[in-house]
C-alpha cells in the first residue's frame, strides 16, 4: 500500500504542480485556467470522497482503489493530446473523481478500519514511504519535460499509474480488507450523512479544511514564489523536492515520540509548524535563504497532519461508520484543496504574493481556533 501510495501521488496529484509552468509557457493558457483546472480535479474529488468511503464501509476497498488509479492514469495520459482549454478541463475533472478512490482517504479510512485504535503506526509507515512521492515527481517531471517535452512526461506518469501504482494498491486493499474485523464491513454502520453534521464534526472539518487550504494554495504556487523571489528555476524545482522528505523527517519525529505524546499535543505543534512557515516564506520577500528553513516546517508540519488527521477524527467522532465519516470529511477537506489554487491565483492577481501568504498565515490561526473548540465542544 505505501508503495502504490508513493506512485498514485507523484503521477496523479504532483504531475499538476510539477508542470504548471511547462503548461503556462507551451500552452500560451493563463496562469489562473490552469489554476482553475487543478481546483476543478480536487472539487471532484471531494464529491466522490463521501461515496468512496460508503463502498470502503461495504468492504469494495480494493475495486475502489485500483480502479480509481487506473482511471486517473488514462485520464493523465490522454492529456498530452490536450490543444483547447476544455480537453484540459474535462481530464482534469476525470483525474479527480480517480483521485478520491486512491489516495490517502480510501487508504485511511481502509487502515483505520482494519486496525481501530492500533492504525497509527501503519499510517505512518504508508506515510513515511509515500512521502518521497513529490521528491520523485518534481524532479522526474522537469527532467522528462527537458529532454522529451511535458508531453511525454504526462505520458509516463498515465503508464505509471496504470501500471506500478494501481496493482500495489489491489494487493494492499485486498491484505486490508483481509485483516479487517467482519463487525467494521457490515454495511448497516453506513449512516446517513445528515447525522453526522454535528458542531463538533464540523469545527473539526472547517479547520482542516484550512489546513488544506493553506497546504495546496502554498504548494501549487510555491515554484513560482520562489522564481518571484529571485531564486533560479532549477533552485526552485530542488526546494519543492524536498517537500517531500521534510514530510518524512516530521513523521519520523512522531514515530519516536509517540509514547510520550497525545495526539492532540502533535495536532497542535502542527498548526503551529505551519504558521511558523508561512512567516518565514513571507520573510523569504528579503532573504530568499529563508526558503530552506520555511521547507523544514513546511513539509514536517504539513506532514504529521496528514498522519493525525484519521486519528484525531476517530478520537474525536467515533469509530462506528468510519468510512462514511472519513468520506465526508474528506469532502470538506478536498473542498478547501480544490479552491485553494484558484484562491491563491485571484489573491495574487489583486495583492500579490505577500498578500497571499498574509492570508493563509491567519487561516491557520483560525483552523486551529476552531479545533480546540471541537475538542471542547459536546456533540
């Protein structure tokens, strides 16, 4: 599962930031369509989460999961043949109903169920591995768009997913569903989506919901950040590479603190990480080697959260219906991922980038606002 994790992230999801300026330059498209297409794959994706987590309750983890990457990796491959506007469009939206049935949500919620209260150390192993996929796919994309044009890059990332990443996730839903307990798969857990809208389920959702924000707004905008802040391309591509093993770096600090540690302190040193970051990118306006430091907390922070998110959820709301509950917060959260490109490209339009990360710096201090009032908050 982590290694089909690793590949359906770096040819499904990274591809789109890894190329957004190869599409900009050799499309002739604006920045903002281009922002717009990415936000249109991620709002699918947040549709189809809630019905991605009702087949999981139902025990179709594995159907779900290698079918959704190898719809998404035709998806990306048939974008090399985009010439308008809607073809790009179209693919994108493909790209993200796949998106939902085969990246960290379905693989969660399925570990979560299989596992109850013992899961957190298999999510972080998934996440430890997984989290090398921006480091395979920034670089390979750049390097595959140099010699052979953005094309073919798209190309060998479709193969890939169909290919690699779709038959490691059969096998390791297959070994999930295998080791779940029959009580957690009966679909009479499935619960009406309405019930679950409590206070506290949705402070808890809007919060990380900013999370996302935050973490997508920064991360399809980030090489041009720093192209804008004076750094060379290449130098930019290397920073967003290492995303990934800071990302690693942080859920290895968890692993090793995790007997010393309740999972809300870790949620809390998360917001804070992320705030920390967005100040020294905004910092970065100045002294651009502020950039090494802002991808240490960046990637740790952001990390650990997508390690605590399932646990501090079933903490919080419950194990019964877990898929169901996961699936619609997926559906906030993805939400808050799918507007955050176009939200970063309109903020920059107006404001420019220090305006935008003025913004995101103060998301965070409300997100986590409101996730000590969800753990305060009855019902």
């Amino acid at each position: 599962m982590a290694a089909g994790q690793t590949m359906a992230w770096a040819s499904l999801l990274y591809v789109f930031p890894a190329l957004l300026l190869r599409w900009e330059q050799s499309l002739g498209w604006s920045k903002t369509l281009l922002t717009i297409a990415i936000s249109l794959a991620l709002l699918m994706s947040a549709c189809f989460s809630p019905l991605a987590g009702r087949m999981i309750d139902r025990g179709r983890g594995a159907v779900l999961m290698a079918g959704s990457c190898c719809l998404g990796g035709v998806a990306i491959f048939l974008l090399s043949q985009v010439v308008v506007p809607w073809h790009f469009m179209a693919l994108s939206a493909i790209v993200g109903c796949a998106m939902a049935g085969c990246l960290y949500e379905p693989c969660f919620s399925l570990v979560t169920r299989a596992y109850g209260a013992d899961a957190k150390s298999s999510i972080i192993t998934i996440t430890l591995i997984a989290g090398f996929a921006s480091t395979i796919s920034f670089p390979a994309a750049h390097w595959l768009a140099d010699i052979y044009g953005w094309r073919i890059a798209v190309n060998v990332c479709g193969i890939v997913a169909i290919t690699v990443a779709a038959p490691l996730l059969w096998v390791g839903a297959t070994r999930l569903e295998a080791a779940a307990d029959v009580s957690r798969v009966n679909a009479s857990q499935a619960v009406q989506f309405r019930r679950l809208l409590t206070p506290r389920f949705v402070l808890l959702a809007v919060a990380f919901a900013l999370l996302a924000v935050v973490h997508g707004a920064t991360l399809h905008h980030l090489i041009p950040i720093l192209v804008e802040r004076g750094l060379a391309l290449h130098q930019a591509v290397l920073i967003a590479s290492i995303i990934g093993p800071m990302q690693v770096f942080g859920r290895i600090v968890i692993m090793a603190m995790d007997k010393r540690t309740t999972n809300d302190f870790v949620a809390v040193c998360c917001f804070i990480a992320l705030a920390m970051a967005m100040m020294l990118l905004l910092a970065t306006h100045w002294i651009d080697a502020l950039a090494l430091p802002f991808v240490v907390l960046f990637g740790s922070g952001y990390g650990i959260v997508s390690v605590i998110r399932p646990l501090i959820a079933r903490e919080i709301l419950g194990s019964d219906a877990f898929g169901s509950k996961s699936g619609l917060l997926a559906l906030f959260y993805l939400l808050g991922s799918a507007v955050s490109p176009f939200f970063g490209a309109v903020v920059w339009s107006v404001g420019g980038y220090q305006s935008l990360l003025g913004c995101l710096l103060i998301f965070v201090v409300i997100g986590l606002t409101l996730y000590r009032t969800a753990r305060r908050v009855n019902g």
